[in-house]
C-alpha cells in the first residue's frame, strides 16, 4: 500500500516530535513505512532521491528518521533508522548546496549547512550509536532532525531572493522567481 507522504500547509510538519521511549511494534511499523514511502516517491520522480525521510512526513510524530546507506545512489535502497537522533557538535564549514524536500513539491534552494556532524542515537536494535559524518550525509541528517523539530529547509533562507529553484522537465534545475512563492500561505503556512 503506497503511504501517504504529507506535504505543507500541513500544520503536522510544524510540531516537535515526540521521544521515542520504547521500541514497539507500532514504532517498528513506523520506520517500515517511512522506508517504503522512500522508495514509492521515487518511482513518480526519476530525476530525484529520496535520500532521507522524518516520521513526521508521514504524519507520525515521532523522532525518527532514515537515512540512505549512500545520500547520493539512488541504486542502492538500504536506509538505516535512527531513533531520537540529536546533533552532538556541528564542525567543518558553514557551505550553501541545493536541498530539496519531500514535502515541499517542486521547490529546491541554497541551503547554509556544516559540513561535519557528530551526532548520537539510537538504531532500530535499541542500541545507542555515535557518527560522525561529513558531505552530503552530513547536510542530510540536519535536514531531517530540522523535521524533527518543525522546521523546514525553506525556513533558512525565506528572505533570500536567488536562492529558489525549480526542476524543469529535463532534471535540471531553474531559478524560482522569488515573488511567485514569497506570499503563497500554502508554502509558508
């Protein structure tokens, strides 16, 4: 069954997402889908990956995310679940790259994010973990732990003009114009 993948205005990807405290069947069947609803997206979008996805993208409030083995192939399909992740130290330099979100359709920008993190927690075997990580995977997780805590890739760069953009039909991405989306309610809630 394909899940359901929120987008905005819903106001569901505006909350914190709650603790996770025990690994339940129903938390379990969470990630489950999370992984599925991944992989489904990317059928409908072949010039794009779905390198990541919050619990909260499925409308499920919970501090989970998965995380692609590897945030830039999209052959490979296995995706780690971290549970209650939390950013321990952010390093290396602050770098803009283009972010796209799965729930925010059609609209990419130049995103300032660290480029190493050290992060802990805890993996689907309930066992606790630390990484330290850099590059895209680096980008990768503040992004979704930013989901984690209702904020979205959008927020940290609202107010710059040249910093939207959009696919076109080839995969290649095109300058939004920033006064098409600046006072859309449904984008910016």
């Amino acid at each position: 069954m394909k899940q359901e993948i929120i987008t905005v205005p819903d106001p569901r990807l505006r909350k914190k997402a709650a603790k996770v405290t025990e690994l339940s069947e129903e938390v379990k069947n969470v990630i489950k889908r999370m992984r599925e609803a991944s992989l489904d997206w990317e059928k409908d979008h072949p010039h794009e990956i779905s390198a990541a996805m919050a619990a909260p993208q499925l409308g499920e409030l919970y501090r989970i995310i998965v995380i692609r083995d590897n945030t830039d192939n999209k052959d490979n399909q296995s995706f780690v679940a971290l549970l209650n992740p939390e950013i321990v130290k952010l390093e290396g330099k602050v770098e803009e790259d283009y972010e796209g979100c799965l729930s925010v359709p059609q609209i990419y920008g130049l995103v300032p994010r660290h480029t190493k993190v050290r992060l802990k927690a805890v993996n689907e075997n309930g066992e606790p973990i630390r990484l330290k990580v850099d590059g895209s995977y680096a980008r990768t997780l503040q992004h979704e732990i930013d989901h984690l805590n209702g904020v979205l890739f959008i927020d940290h760069i609202k107010d710059k003009k040249d910093a939207f953009f959009e696919l076109d039909s080839d995969g290649e991405l095109q300058p939004l114009d920033y006064a098409k989306i600046k006072g859309d309610k449904n984008l910016w809630g």
